[in-house]
C-alpha cells in the first residue's frame, strides 16, 4: 500500500519505507510487485465525496490478440471493483 500523506509505502510482508515525492491525500493498493495493476483512492477536492480509479495491465503480444487482452483486463477490474 502507498499512503501518499504519510509518505510510506508498506508490503505484503508489512515491511514500511519512506517514498520520495511530494505528499498528498492519496492511497495506492497495488496487486503486484510492479505497480500496473493497481486501485487508486482519493478525497475530492471539490466535493464530499471518495474517488478511486483501478488500473489493470494485460500485456499485448500481437495486433491480433488485442480484443482477447482487452476482454482479460475487464474481467480482472470487474473482480477488483467487487471485491474478488
């Protein structure tokens, strides 16, 4: 997890490190060791209300294999945005 207003990243294995960059009313709770793969959570800042963004990574071998990749990476958001 990425806690931009403490300016911590924590691991799986719940090992903490500081981050360089600028703080902010940010979370990031990456699903791989990499970071494509990832749900964002921020304040508004214009309204009193949460937003969050998912990011999904499919790699694309081939210009042909693009709507198969496509298809992977809805079905794997659809499981992040429920809870799976």
């Amino acid at each position: 997890m990425i806690d931009r207003a403490a300016g911590t990243a924590t691991d799986r294995a719940g090992k903490t490190r500081r981050l360089k960059g600028t703080p902010g009313d940010v979370l990031q709770f990456w699903f791989d060791a990499g970071g494509k793969n990832r749900l964002t959570v921020r304040p508004s800042g214009t309204e009193p209300k949460v937003k969050h963004y998912a990011a999904v990574y499919e790699p694309v071998t081939a210009p042909q294999k693009l709507d198969a990749a496509k298809k992977t990476g809805r079905r794997a958001g659809d499981g992040a945005h429920q809870g799976r």
